[in-house]
C-alpha cells in the first residue's frame, strides 16, 4: 500500500511539472527553464506550499524510507 502511494505521488509530481511547461509555453514562453518555472512558483503563496510539500515527500521517500 505504501508503495502504491508513493508511485502515485511521484506520478502527480511529473504531471505537474510536464503541466507547468505546456502551461509556460502556451503563454509564450517556448524556452521555459526550470529556473524560471520555480521562480513562477515560488511567487504564488499556494503554489509556493505545494512546492514545499512535494520536496518534503520526495525527501521523506528517498532518505526516510
């Protein structure tokens, strides 16, 4: 079951992210970096926790586990 989960959250954090690059080039923003992606994160308070979150699972998955 833990397993499971934990692919599955990994899973939402890739979709994420291939979602925010089709979101970034839609806008016009066809060189997205990730650089410039984190730094649009970090500047909305919502997503800002949703970063926040998904490095702590990812660290809690790696070197807790």
């Amino acid at each position: 079951m833990t397993a499971a989960v934990g692919v599955a959250v990994f899973a939402l954090i890739a979709v994420g992210v291939i979602g925010l690059e089709t979101v970034a080039r839609r806008a016009g923003h066809p060189l997205a970096t990730m650089t410039e992606v984190g730094r649009w994160l970090r500047s909305h308070r919502v997503m800002r926790w949703a970063l926040l979150v998904s490095w702590g699972f990812v660290g809690w998955h790696f070197f807790v586990q």
